[in-house]
C-alpha cells in the first residue's frame, strides 16, 4: 500500500519536470526579446543587454531553465511586466477565486450526476432513463460560455436577479459572495454534470451486468439492497477517475467564464496576461495550474484503493 | 399426484422465448420436462446452445431482460414457481434454492469482504442474532477446508484463487441449508485436481444436509461419476432423461451416443520410426519473465516460466505436452516457435540452431513451423475474409500470383473439410468448428513440417472436438508433419499422441511414450492428473461406462524412488527405458 | 450503403444527427461560394436590425448580415475543428500504435511526454500554445491539434496492448508478417472503431474549444467571421439585441447536439453491449 502510494507520488516527479520544460519551451519559442518589453521604447542596445544580464538572458539555454526551474522551487516565479509586482503574489492572490468556482461545481457535478446517472443506469431503457440521457446529451451541446452570456444577458441584465460585474469573495462576506457566485458555476457546471452523468450510467450498466449482481439477487435479495450494495461501491470507483478529467475541463472551462463575469482568478489573470504579453505571468500560471492538476489526480489516484480493493498493491 | 413426493422439482413443459421490443420471438427451450428426485444429484448435459443455463436461471426467476417463460409449470417443493412474482422468488432464492455460478472470478463482489459477502445470506433469511451469523460464517468456512477461516473473513475475494472462491461460494450458498443446489458448471474454470476437489466437497456436504442438486455441466465424466439421474438437452430441447445407469449403458437416442461417442479414446497410433537425427531438439530452454519491483529500488523480482526444459520431436511424431494452467506448457511452444523470447537454451531444427532474431531465418522458419492457436475467435482476424486468412502465409513465402493463391487456398479449404463457398465469408459467420478448421488450414498451407497446436480442441464441443481432431489427424497422414501438442485435456492427449511430456510450474515431471504415461505412470504429480480425470468406455454392447480413471500402481522397484517436489532440488533422470522422470537431487 | 443501412436502422438519433450535420455541412459549402450579403461589409446605416426582411437573421453593431456572417462562420469554425482534430488522431494514433505495438522502452519514453501533455488541462495547453504561436488559424489547429493528441495516443495505445494479447497478432506473426506488416494489416484496422468515437467526440471538444479561443480574442482574428468570435464581439449589445446572442450560440449548440448524437451512435455501433435493446 505505501509502496504504491509512494510509487504513485514519486512518478509524478517526471511529468512535472517535463511539463515545467514545455512552459519553459514554449515561453521561449515566442518571437522577440523578452528584455525587450521590461525596457519598453528606450533604444540603447546598452541599456537592452544589462536588462539581458539582469534576466540572466545572457546564459545558454540549459542555465536558464535550470535557473527559471530552481526560482519555481523557491517560489520565485519572477516578475510581471505589467505591474512590476511578483508574479507567485499575483497568483497566490487570484488562486482563491479560481479555487472556489472550481470545487463548488465540482462539487455541484458529483452530487447532481452520480445520482442521476446511476438511476439512468439501473432504470435502463424507461422513460425516466431516457428523460436523463436526453437533458444530459442537451447540456454537453451548450458551451459554457454561451450559457453565461445568456445568463448575463437575461437573469443580470434584462430582468436583474443578479448582479452582472464586479465580485466579492466568499471569504469576506458569505452571502454576497455566494450570490456572485451562482452564475459562473451554472455556466461552468451544466457541461459536467452531462459528462459525469453520462459515465456514471455507463458504468452502472456495466456492473449490473455483472455475475456477481446475479448472485446477489439469487440468494434473494431485494433490487434496491443489490443496487445499494453490490453496483454502486463497484460504479463508483471508475466514476472517480472521470472526476479527474473533470477538474481538468473545469480548470480549463474556468478561464472564460472568469473572463466572462470579470471574476478576478487565475484565468482571467492569464487571459489579461496573454494579451499585454506578460510571459511571467503565463509562464507562472501555467506551471501553477499543472502542479495543482497533477496533486489532485495523484491524490485520486491514491484514493483509489479505498473504493477498489482490487487494487489493493 | 403421487410422484410429488418423491419429485423435489418437477418441470413440465417448459418455453423459453426470446423477446424482442416488436413482440417477435424465437424459443430458446421448447417444451422441456425434467424431474429431481429428492436427495439426487441430477445433470443437466448438452453443448453450448443447448439451452441448459437458460433452463437453470428460470427456476429461480433470474433469466436476462428479454428473454420469458412463454408455456410450462414449475413445481418444486409443492409450490408451483411459475405463479411466483419476482418478491415470492426472493424468498426462495438462497434458503431453499441455492444458486453456484460458473466463473468463481466474477460471482464473488470484488468490493466487498468475504465475510460480509456471507453474512448477506444468512441476515436476510434467518434471524439469527450477529454473534450467530459469524459463527455459522465461520464454521462453514472451516468446513469447505479455508485455512484460517477468521482471516479469510476480513479479506477481499481478489485474495483468493478460483478453487479457493468456489469453496467460499459453497460456503455461503450451503450455510442457509437450501433444499436445491443448482450449480451451473460450477468447475469449469479450475484445472481437473482442483475441479475434483471442489466437486468431492460439494457432494459430500450437499449428502450431509440432504440438499439435491441440479447440476449442469457439459462434461460426461463429471456426470458419470457424481450424478445419479441426467437430462440430456440440445438446441434447447430434452433428448433424454433417465438414470445415469440407464442413460449411460443403454442410451436410448442417437444424439445421446453420439455425444458418448465423442468422447476421445485411445486409438491405435503408429509410433515413426526413430531417425538418426530429431526433426526437433530444445536444450535447456529457460523462459523468465521480469516481475514488479515492490520499491523502486529493490531487484525486480523474477518469475521463471520454464525452467531449463530440453525435448525432441520425431519427424511425423505427436508429442504432447500436458500440464495444468500454470505450468508453462504454452509459454514453452510459444518459445521453441519463436513467439515468445527466451532467456536460454537453443531450438535446434534438424541439427541446425534457430535464432528467432535473426530475421531472414524467422522467414524461413514459418515454412517449417506453424502455428494453430486455442481460440479461433481470437485467432483470426475479424476484418479478414476466410480466403484473405488461409492464404496470408504465401504473401510473406513465395511469390505467388493471385491464380495460384486462390488454388491452394481452395485446396487447403477442401483438405480441412470447408465448403468453397465459404470463401468470401468473415470469421464471424462460421461456427466454432469451422473457424479451427480455418486455422488449421492457415497453418498447413505453409507445408510445415511441425504445427504447435495449442490446445487446439478447448474451445470446442465435444462432437465438434471429435471432428475437428479427426481432420488433424487425417491431415497428418496425408502430409507427415509433426505435431507438438500442448494440452489440458488427458482423453484429447491419449487419443493423439505419440509420447507425453508432463510439465508442472515450468518444470517437466515426466516424459514417456504415451502407453507408459497412461498406464505406468510414476511421478505421483502425474498419477494425481490421472486418477482426476474421467474415462468413457464402450462395453461393447451399444453402451458405455463413465467412471474415474483407475490408475494402475507403479511396477515393482519404481514405488520408492526420491520423486521430485515442490522445493527440493531438481533432476530428471531415466526411470526405465525411454521413461524419464523428475527426482530430488541427492 | 449496407453499412450505413445498419447503421441507421433502429437509431433515430443517429439519423437525426446525420441530419443536423448534413445541414451545417451544406450550410459550411453554401457559405463558400454564395451568402445573401457581403459578410464582411460595413454598414452603419443597417446597424442592428432585428430579424426579418431584407436581414434573415438580422445585423450586428457594424451592419453586417449575421446569416452572411454565421454561414461563413460554419466554414471557419468547421474547417478548424476538423483539421484539428485531424491532427489530433493521425499523430495520436502513430504515437499511440508504436508505444502499444512495442512496449517496453519505447512505450515508457513516449508515456512520460504524453502524462506531461495530459497534465496540461487541454484548454489551457491551448492557450499557451496560442500564446506562444501567435492567434490566427493555423496557431489554433496546431493548439488543438497538439493539446488533444494524448487522448487520442492513449485509446490507441490501450487498444493496441489489448489486441497483442489476442492471439491473431501472434499468429500473423507465426505466419511470417513482420512487425511492421502486422502493426498495419492487423493491429491497425481493428483500432478504427475506437478512434471513430474518440475522434467524432474529440470534434464536439474542437469546435466548443475553438469558439472559445475565438470567444477569448485568441482564435482567428477579425473581421473574419467565426460562431465564437460573434458571440464575442456582440457581448454589450446582447440586451437590446438577443438575436446577435442567440443566432451564433444556437448554431454552436445545434453542430455538438449533432455530433454528440452522431458520437453516441457510433458508439453504440461499435460496441453492441452498451445497445439500447
């Protein structure tokens, strides 16, 4: 069990590094020099190669991501060009937003779709499963950022239920905060809830097909304790891998709908960033969502076992 | 009504239909009758389609979605079950008709301990008291031979092997003393010595309890020994029923001998000539796969396949090489064939080293060995036609041109027994004995001169088996190849071979001609494989006898010598002449 | 035709999504060589009209003929998603194949970059790809491309460790194939099925993630029409003309219902036990 938990966690290490090269590669294959947007208009070649040795522009390559990489570690992620402040402040500033959007509709997808799915599953081919596939397969062909518009356009602005700009954390106020949150997390969330509903009848199916169901009913038991016992513990755990997946399209869905209701986290920082060339900033968000995103599905992965004893190792 | 009270379950004409959402059916059991007599053992027989699964879930109401009871009555006990709504059924299911399935791998709940498993059972039926459910869990436990019963409560099924589970579901089934045990080929999973154990304690508990049973099996030598009464049923119809006595020794129907019939029986085998030199000959060949680090800096464990096994194959001879799941039978064909690398040893074909590296003579080698594998549904690609599959070998030998291609395809196709017009056919359209068949053809278009069949037969009914083994010899005839023939099945092995090679977990037990094998065996690992299986004989009258194989005792001064087991060291060394057999080194 | 014959039989969804696909299809050529209006006039005399007359589906802030723009639209956005996609299967298949097909070393090198792929949220990846390469069309098909090739290597590459335990590639083998003749006779065409499904949904992501870009400023720059980037620009008009938020968002919306039906289907197709008897 330790063993493979740590198997699991040590595997990590090389897809971060690698992905910490591709950030560094990519930043690196954008045209111009980047000392050149810290010095701006001045045209003193000067000028332009002390800012080059000031961001260690000067060194091979190798050096400069081994230099890039080590700060990362320490937590200096640089500096923004746009407003001079460091870039790991930046971040830290805008992750609660983002954080907050992400695990709500997370949150609202499980409790929502599980559910759903796994009576679409059991009930399979009536009407209500039929009532389920269809709203799920309606709400996977409408884009998140479509249903925002729409929500801004008839709920905040047209019939002004709710406010359509500005924000206020939950963290300060509980229910102002919730109430700039709702909008965001409808139009973020309708696309999983179809997804994981859809995974969550699929693998109900699969385990009611399964002998050991049959077993169960032949030693006489009722079809809500077979449900209950025997299909949902073993439906779950494959559901809880789509989870991952999940928090991957909401990590990236979350970018325009922050853009979207001008909610100040982590994408619409990187979106802002992006457009004024701040690569600092790119760069730090990128590698900070990538370390969040593979914890989290390390830490899946390490929750596995508990609902699979199967894999037990 | 006079024969209720002797009958536990009566059958009477019985439909099953298979509905589809426009109301159309097509009857997947038609109009079956069946009696139990209480306290028997009584088998249900037939091959696959016969409908004898289907049969067995109707009576405890757990047929698949679609498919219905559309005539019949059902009583059992004195209640008739076809009046029964799905809530009368569950308080039949599990206190008095117990319910074991086929694969012991998927009927137990991965997700939940065994213990837990079991005590589903007894609380929904009974009213005893917690303490009480865990110590009838516990006893039984105990009593289907689980060491350390308390432990085995807290684990999960994944920790045990098939056998092991099949006794836990004995367990829990039997635990709510049922007046019907319906077991549905209950071991067909497990290898014969563990098949025989399960079996043994099946009976001997359903005996103490005076639980009868339904047992449905496609194996003869299973019903000959166990069950006192059998149906015999194909494509969904009862052909007949009787005593095993009656049925057996005076079969009343041609479908019933036939089925006899098929059964593999030894036959004459001329036994070639011994050349100067073996078509074949492996020396010391080791097979050892990589295992899984536990840390990621301790050794990889290793797990050695085979262990250092050296053969020789006669031109024209069949050598079989038998063992049970786990010995290293296939990974050692796979190796001398080249299909699977080895760690050590050399392949020699007629005197001449065969490196499976070397690319130009792995060209060469495919004119020399083919190949016929178990599973013709996995064998032949599905997006191929049947003439594209048999004639893929000359695309890579010669340059053939299309004329000539289709010619030797047609010919091969009429050597195996296909119709010409299945030539355009896909794998899928064929039955099981035809795609072997298409296999067969696939290997001796390459006019080889070894063809490894690995397990060839399995996967067959027995009258296919019969068939298909017949075309293998009759081909052999024809074009004098060898064969090197990897088994499970001892009647398939004694019907076939030449000489016999016993393996056990990579290692070989025993090698003899297969006369000496069958009826002098040595090796007490060889004489268990024996006495687990069954034989069926003609008596000579129209008749036949099914019992367990009595294995002949060892000859005079061959009782007493070191045999080789598990954990000592290892030789093999020449008993008799031409008898060889694995001793503890000294 | 037979197959598509059984493929229709019994499956109103497929039939309906094969409808609303055809119908943007024709929409994507029509819009190539003829549309009511210039898509790309400016018209200030005309600005937003709401539907009807002389204006099908009305006009934006500039006056130009939102029907003009969205049937130009169903082109770019549609010849996006599906050369992205494109990429996306070809590169993942090979990559997928090899690793499947040789295991080992190979495998272990190719699954290390695809886990950093596949750690990047593919949106996201997108983003920065475009962040690095510039917006505009090819910078996008190559964002996608690249960002949903690691799904696509990953189905390969399980299919393919599947299909080697089946013994049809052993016995092309012992038939004198090699490896590369088996990897493309055998191993190959039996992975068309999954690559057909993961593809057809992998498009519904291409075109919901391109209209995003387009949606973010980042796909192809205007004046060029695409469905996102007029859902984009019309967003402060969006009160007082809905029909600019409707008409782009609604063809959207259609395009994935379509393809998430047609995917559905196939799936189906392919894999008889998840059938709706």
């Amino acid at each position: 069990m330790w063993a493979y938990a740590l198997k699991r966690i040590v595997s990590a290490i090389p897809t971060m590094i690698l992905a910490s090269v591709m950030v560094f590669g990519l930043m690196r294959l954008i045209p111009g020099d980047p000392a050149m947007l810290f010095i701006g208009e001045i045209d003193d070649p000067a000028v332009l190669e002390a800012k080059r040795r000031e961001l260690g522009l000067d060194q091979p390559l190798v050096m400069q991501y081994l230099n890039w990489a080590g700060g990362m570690l320490r937590g200096d992620m640089g500096v923004s060009v746009q407003t001079g402040r460091p870039v790991a402040g930046e971040i830290a500033a805008a992750f609660p937003v983002t954080a907050i959007v992400v695990v709500v509709a997370t949150a609202l997808a499980a409790l929502v779709a599980i559910p759903a799915g796994i009576v679409a599953g059991w009930k399979q081919n009536s009407k209500t499963d039929a009532t389920i596939v269809s709203i799920a397969t309606l709400c996977l062909s409408i884009p998140g950022f479509w249903t925002a518009l729409l929500l801004l356009t008839f709920l905040g602005a047209k019939w002004k239920l709710l406010p359509t700009v500005g924000y206020v954390s939950v963290f300060d106020d509980a229910r102002a905060g919730a109430i700039y949150l709702i909008m965001p997390v409808i139009a973020l969330v309708l696309t999983e809830v179809a997804v994981l509903t859809r995974m969550s009848r699929a693998s109900t199916i699969e385990v009611m097909g399964l002998e050991y169901v049959t077993h169960a009913r032949a030693k006489g038991m009722g079809e809500r304790r077979v449900l209950w016992r025997h299909v949902f513990p073993n439906a779950f755990a494959p559901t809880l891998t789509v989870l991952g997946l999940i928090l991957g399209h909401l990590l990236g869905g979350v970018v325009v709908i922050e853009q979207m209701f001008s909610l100040p986290g982590l994408g619409r920082l990187m979106v802002g960033a992006i457009f004024a060339r701040d690569y600092a900033i790119v760069q730090g968000v990128l590698i900070f969502i990538v370390v969040i995103y593979v914890v989290l599905n390390t830490v899946i992965d390490l929750l596995y076992p508990v609902f699979d004893p199967r894999v037990k190792l | 009504m006079d024969t209720m009270s002797e009958n536990l379950l009566e059958v009477r004409g019985l439909t099953l239909a298979l509905q589809n959402r426009f109301g159309l059916y097509r009857e997947i059991i038609q109009d079956v009758n069946l009696n139990l007599k209480q306290g028997h053992v009584h088998a249900v027989v037939g091959e696959s389609g016969s409908g004898k699964t289907m049969l067995a879930r109707s009576l405890v109401g757990l047929l698949p979605r679609g498919i219905a009871r559309v005539a019949g009555s059902v009583a059992f006990d004195g209640e008739h079950l076809d009046r029964f709504s799905e809530k009368d059924f569950r308080h039949i299911r599990g206190p008095r008709i117990g319910f074991v399935f086929q694969e012991p791998m998927l009927s137990l709940n991965p997700a939940i301990t065994v213990g837990n498993q079991m005590r589903e059972g007894l609380r929904l039926h009974t009213r005893l008291s917690r303490a009480e459910v865990d110590e009838t869990c516990l006893a039984m436990l105990a009593r289907v031979g689980i060491r350390n019963p308390k432990g085995a409560f807290h684990a999960y099924p994944s920790e045990y092997s098939g056998g092991m589970r099949q006794r836990i579901m004995l367990a829990s089934v039997l635990a709510l003393k049922p007046r019907l045990l319906i077991a549905d080929e209950p071991t067909t999973a497990l290898d014969a010595i563990i098949q025989r154990e399960v079996l043994d304690l099946m009976a001997e508990m359903t005996r103490e309890s005076g639980t009868s049973v339904l047992l449905i099996t496609h194996d003869l030598g299973l019903v000959g020994e166990y069950a006192q009464d059998v149906t015999v049923m194909r494509h969904g119809s009862v052909v007949e029923e009787g005593s095993i006595a009656d049925t057996f020794r005076r079969p009343q129907q041609e479908y019933t001998r036939l089925l006899l019939a098929a059964s593999p029986k030894r036959a004459d085998r001329k036994t070639p000539a011994p050349a100067l030199a073996p078509l074949l000959s492996v020396h010391d060949l080791s097979v050892t796969f990589a295992g899984r680090r536990k840390w990621p800096w301790s050794p990889r464990g290793v797990f050695q396949a085979v262990h250092s096994v050296s053969l020789e194959l006669q031109e024209g001879e069949n050598l079989a090489i038998v063992g049970e799941s786990g010995s290293g039978k296939t990974t050692l064909g796979r190796a001398i064939t080249g299909l699977q690398s080895y760690t050590d040893g050399r392949v020699m074909v007629d005197g001449v080293h065969f490196d499976p590296r070397d690319r130009r003579q792995w060209q060469q080698m495919r004119s020399v060995m083919q190949v016929v594998f178990q599973d013709p549904a996995s064998s032949l690609n599905p997006r191929f036609r049947i003439g594209a599959l048999i004639g893929e070998g000359l695309r890579h030998s010669e340059r053939c041109d299309p004329r000539e291609t289709k010619a030797r395809v047609l010919a091969c196709m009429r050597d195996v027994g296909l119709e010409e017009s299945q030539i355009d056919k896909f794998p899928h359209e064929l039955s099981g004995g035809q795609k072997q068949r298409v296999a067969i053809a696939r290997a001796i278009i390459m006019k080889p001169r070894i063809i490894l069949a690995d397990e060839p037969v399995s996967a067959l009914d027995l009258t296919v088996q019969a068939q298909v083994l017949k075309v293998m010899m009759e081909l052999q005839e024809k074009f004098g190849f060898s064969f090197l023939f990897v088994s499970h099945d001892l009647a398939v092995v004694e019907r076939v071979a030449n000489r016999v090679m016993v393996m056990r977990h990579g290692r070989v037990i025993e090698v003899a001609s297969r006369d000496r094998i069958f009826d002098r065996p040595l090796h007490p690992y060889t004489r268990r494989l024996l006495s687990a299986s069954a034989v069926v004989a003609e008596d000579g009258k129209g008749g036949f006898d099914v019992a367990a194989r009595r294995v002949p005792d060892r000859p005079a001064g061959l009782e007493d010598l070191p045999y080789y087991q598990d954990g000592s060291a290892y030789r093999i060394a020449e008993a008799e002449p031409d008898h060889f057999v694995a001793l503890a080194k000294d | 035709m037979s197959i598509l014959n059984r493929f229709l039989t019994n499956r109103l969804n497929a039939s309906l999504g094969l409808m609303l696909i055809s119908v943007f299809l024709l929409a994507a050529i029509l819009g190539s060589v003829w549309t009511p209006h210039d898509p790309l006039l400016v018209n200030f005399g005309d600005r937003l009209r709401p539907p009807g007359g002389d204006y099908w589906l009305g006009t934006d802030q500039y006056g130009r003929d939102t029907f003009s723009r969205i049937l130009v639209g169903a082109r770019e956005s549609l010849t996006i998603s599906s050369l992205s996609v494109a990429v996306a299967v070809v590169s993942g298949t090979v990559i997928g194949a090899l690793a499947g097909y040789f295991a080992g070393l190979v495998d272990r090198a190719i699954g290390t970059v695809m886990d950093a792929l596949i750690a990047f949220p593919s949106l996201l990846l997108a983003l920065g790809i475009v962040a690095a390469v510039g917006p505009g069309k090819y910078g996008v098909i190559v964002a996608l491309g690249v960002s949903y090739a690691p799904g696509v290597a990953r189905i390969v590459r399980a299919t393919v460790m599947s299909l080697r335990g089946r013994d049809f590639i052993d016995s092309a083998r012992a038939l004198g194939n090699s490896h590369a003749s088996t990897l493309i006779r055998h191993v190959l065409p039996n992975c068309i099925a999954p690559v057909a499904v993961i593809g057809t949904s992998l498009f519904a992501t291409a075109l919901l993630s391109e209209s995003a870009l387009a949606f973010l400023g980042l796909g192809v720059p205007p004046p060029n029409p695409t469905w996102g980037g007029m859902l984009a620009d019309t967003k402060q008009f969006a009160t007082s003309a809905v029909w600019l938020v409707l008409a782009p968002g609604l063809a959207i919306s259609m395009t994935l219902l379509a393809v998430n039906l047609l995917g559905d289907a196939l799936r189906d197709f392919f894999d008889p036990r998840m059938e709706q008897v």
